[in-house]
C-alpha cells in the first residue's frame, strides 16, 4: 500500500500538465484587452505574471531620487510579526486567485531591515504558498547577514536557493563608502562585491542563487545605461531590469523631468550596451509599453537572443513551446521531477523533438563553433528586461474609472486603463479579496496605507544627548 500510493503521488507530481494551471491561464488571457492578445504573449499562455508584497516592511534606508513609496514610509517600525502575517495573507490570495505557481517579489522598503530569521521565514512561507521568492535589496548589506539568511541557527543550510533583485544607481543617496555616487561606474565595485557575496556562499555552503539587477533611469543617467551593461554583464547577473523614472510616489525626490528619458530612449542604450538589437514582441509580458523583454545569452563578450524574431523558424518554435509546453509548471520544481515531466510532455508531442534539435543547430551557426569552444562551451543566460511605471496623475483617474466599470474617452487615460488590465505585476489585497497592478498600489492605496502602518507600527526614535566639543589640543 505504501508503494502504491508512492507511486501515485510521484504520478501526480510528474504530470506535464497543471489542470488548475490551464484554468487560471484561460482566465488571464479572457481578462487582457485587445491589444496585449499578440502571438508573443506570455500572460494567459506560459505564465499569470508576477507578483509582489506590500505594506510588509515599507522602511528603507537610502535615499532614492525618484521614490516610489509614499512620505510615510520612512516612519513605520520594520515588524519581523507583522511582515509574516501579511506575507502569509497575501500569499494565500494568491494561491487562491492566481494558481499553484508564480514568482513572487519580497519588497516593500529595504529587505535586509529584516531580521535574518524573519527574513528566512517570509521566504518560507512564500514557497509554502507555490510562489518562487525574489527578495528586493539596495544591496548595502554584510555578508554575515547573508549567511545568516541563508544558514539556520545551527550553522545547517536552510534554503537551496536564494533569488535577489539589487537596485544600484547613482541617484540613491547613503550607501556606505560612496554617499554620493559621481557615477554609474563609480557604483561598479559594490555591484560586483554584492554579486561576489553570492558566489561564495554557493563555493561555501551550496547555496545557489539567481540575482537581477535594477536601475532607475533618468536624464541625469540615461547615457551611462550602456556602460553599465558593458561593465556588469559578467558579474553574475542573470538579469538587467532598466526603469525609466515615473512621477510616483513621494513627490518631494522628484527632482528632473523625468519623461526625457523615454522607453524608446532607454532600451536604446541598452541596445547599445549589449552591442545587438533587442527584438522585445518574440516574448511579450503584458503591455509592451509597460514591459520590454529580451531573452538571450552571452558566449565571451557577444549576446545571442534564444529566438531570433527575424527567423519564421525561430517564431514556430516559440508558437509550439506555448502549445506543447504552457501548462507544465516550470518554476520551483526540483530538476529530476521537472526532467520527467518533460519527457512526459515529450512523449504526448513528437514533433517537439525535431523542432528543437534545428532550433539548437540554428543557434550554434548564429554563434559559430570556433566561439563556443574558445569560450569552452561556457553560455551565461542573461536577460534584458525595461519596466515602465505611469506617472500617479494618470493612474488614480484611470483606475477610480475603471472601479465603477466605466471605460475612458480620452486617449491617454484609455491607454492608462489598458495597461492596467494587461499588468504583469500584480499585489494582494486580503482584507477585500483584490488583487491589484503595482502602479495602482503606488499612486492610489500606498499614502493611506502606510499613514495606518505609520500608527500601528510607530518608529520609535531614541535620541542621545549631544556630546560636548572635545577641548582642543594642549600647545606643546
């Protein structure tokens, strides 16, 4: 009997397809408008979007030019209890609401105000729940903090993986040893130490670990974008996430006009940094004028897309992996179950096996033999992502519509309501069963929410009595 049901279980576990996920990929994609249906699609194909926490621990110790949290934010005490109790609501309406698996963002202020313990068990809970957890950082942290996030009480590893988002630009103001950054390229040695810390902890203790790396873009940084990709792409970073500024959230650190720095504008640079074009409709996340995505790896120095948009081909293949392979759960699976149920998909459709035996032959042309073995088959995913968040102006007249179920007559609040339907980033809201786009949390619910967290959670502030000038040196 105990074999029996074993084998069930491992049956079950090994399926390549998710029925409850088909379902809520069928919702997801009735739910986009129109113009966010394109044969690139992911949402309502491969994935439901990611996700992301609130009110948590809005606290964060640098100060950035834009922020997006409101003026409150700074004055709510971080609560190891209170993060817990709401990470676990929130992911609970997420299962519920939005399937089995997603990825799911750790953020609010700065994460590593955490306590390493409370930390370790908000991921915990998060996995608990099928989300695959990213923790959002400044970086600006020690490495004994790291170890004892990913290292229990006891001195035993109690994560396998650990997944960090690191925001670092010039435009964040208190980072220890460079308040001030003159430059982007000033910022690259704690970009790398930041990575560096990684590396070892994986040489040390096994952990493994994938890390993005965010920046805000502004006029003020716009033409270093490209250094940055040129100088970091090796660090260990798998992903570079560019966000041109928005007016949103607390309006004192808007500094620049911000809107100089268009998406055009920025994915160019990234473009040039990179040192190739970056076809963004192979894969789409959403609205592409909220989300640009670029999927590729380096071989050396040179960056290769996985599909090329220019080759029919390369576009079949896209075509056939959301027909053969969009409802087998990817994400958070251990590798040996995941190998099964490709098999298993593999073994329902046949002809996925030569489609990819030629996309595989494609790609070594595109990169070239003599390439790959000077770089001894070594192959760096890396992928270039830009988000574009909307100005607060747009957003609560768009969204306070959209609540009474009315549809915009004027073009720039229509296009407001459309990206809004087709967000790729979406948070809880427990306490009424809602879920809602990141832009819409920012503009419209964070100011009152954190004035509530800001009672609830009081900072307590111990001030210590000045000391007195020191007497002046003696003359000899």
């Amino acid at each position: 009997m105990g074999i029996l049901t074993t084998l069930r279980a491992l049956e079950r576990a090994t399926r390549p397809t998710d029925p409850e996920l088909a379902d809520v990929l069928e919702r997801r994609w009735a739910e986009l408008p129109d113009v966010a249906r394109t044969p690139g699609q992911v949402l309502g194909r491969k994935a439901v979007g990611c996700e992301g926490t609130h009110g948590v621990f809005p606290k964060c110790n640098l100060k950035c030019t834009p922020c997006y949290h409101s003026r409150d934010a700074n004055r709510v005490r971080v609560d190891g209890p209170h993060t817990l109790e709401q990470v676990r609501a929130q992911m609970a309406l997420l299962r519920r609401l939005r399937g089995p698996r997603a990825h799911a963002q750790l953020i609010g202020g700065e994460v590593s105000l955490l306590q390493p313990d409370d930390h370790a068990a908000a991921l915990e809970v998060m996995r608990e729940h099928g989300r695959e957890p990213m923790s959002f950082t400044h970086g600006d942290f020690d490495e004994e903090y790291l170890t004892a996030l990913a290292l229990g009480p006891d001195g035993r590893r109690r994560v396998n993986r650990l997944s960090f988002a690191a925001h670092f630009d010039k435009f964040m103001y208190g980072r220890r040893g460079i308040e001030r950054p003159e430059s982007e390229q000033a910022l690259n040695l704690y970009r790398r130490r930041f990575a560096d810390m990684f590396v070892r902890l994986r040489r040390e203790h096994g952990v493994r670990f994938f890390l993005a790396h965010n920046m805000t873009v502004t006029p003020g940084n716009l033409d270093e974008v490209a250094d940055v990709v040129r100088d970091c792409h090796s660090m260990g970073y798998g992903m570079f996430s560019f966000q041109p500024a928005a007016f949103l959230g607390d309006e004192r650190r808007w500094k620049e006009s911000y809107r100089e720095a268009t998406p055009d504008a920025v994915w160019a640079e990234i473009e040039r940094g990179a040192g190739t074009p970056l076809d963004y409709r192979v894969f789409e996340n959403g609205d592409v004028r909220c989300n640009r995505t670029a999927y590729g790896f380096y071989v050396g120095r040179r960056w290769y897309p996985v599909l090329d948009g220019g080759d029919r081909r390369d576009l079949a293949v896209r075509d056939a992996f959301f027909r053969y392979f969009g409802n087998t759960v990817f994400s958070g699976t251990p590798p040996a179950v995941l190998a099964v149920r490709l098999v298993r998909a593999v073994a329902r459709h046949p002809a996925a096996v030569p489609l990819a035996v030629r996309w595989l032959g494609r790609t070594v042309r595109r990169v070239g033999v003599g390439r790959l073995l000077r770089n001894r088959l070594r192959v760096r995913p890396v992928t270039f992502v830009m988000h574009q968040f909307m100005d607060a102006e747009d957003v609560a007249p768009a969204w306070e519509m959209m609540q009474r179920g009315e549809q915009a007559d004027d073009p720039r609040l229509r296009e407001t309501q459309e990206r809004l339907t087709a967000c790729h980033y979406a948070m809880a809201h427990p306490e009424d069963g809602s879920l809602v786009p990141a832009c819409v949390q920012h503009a419209v619910l964070d100011p009152a929410e954190n004035a509530e967290l800001r009672t609830l959670l009081p900072l307590v502030e111990v001030r210590t009595p000045k000391r007195a000038p020191a007497d002046p040196p003696h003359p000899q």
